[in-house]
C-alpha cells in the first residue's frame, strides 16, 4: 500500500502544486466491494477523484 501511496501523491503534484497538494486530505475510498479510487478533498470545499480501479477487495 505504501508504493501506491507514493505513486498517488506524485500523481497528485502533476495537477495541483506541491503546497496545494499538501494542504489536501487524500485517501482511498471504496466504489463497491471490489474497486477504491484515489480521492483529494481541498480546503476550499471542492475535491477530486479518480476512475474506480478494481482491487482484490474493499473494506
């Protein structure tokens, strides 16, 4: 978990500048029992996610 963690944060600095992206709660969320993405909530309110990616299970 810990590469993939690495992997969404350098992801993460592609679209948004290095102080926005740590001024940023990040964190995985679950689509469905078997597939997460990658979400970004920004402290004015707004957030992005990525496409739901399918992984062995969701918790």
């Amino acid at each position: 978990m810990r590469v993939m963690n690495r992997m969404a944060d350098r992801l993460l600095e592609l679209f948004a500048p290095h102080t926005a992206a740590r001024a940023t709660d990040c964190d995985y969320q679950c689509c469905s029992k078997s597939t997460w993405k990658y979400c970004c909530y920004y402290p004015n309110g707004s957030h992005h996610c990525g496409s739901c990616v399918s992984t062995r299970s969701c918790a």
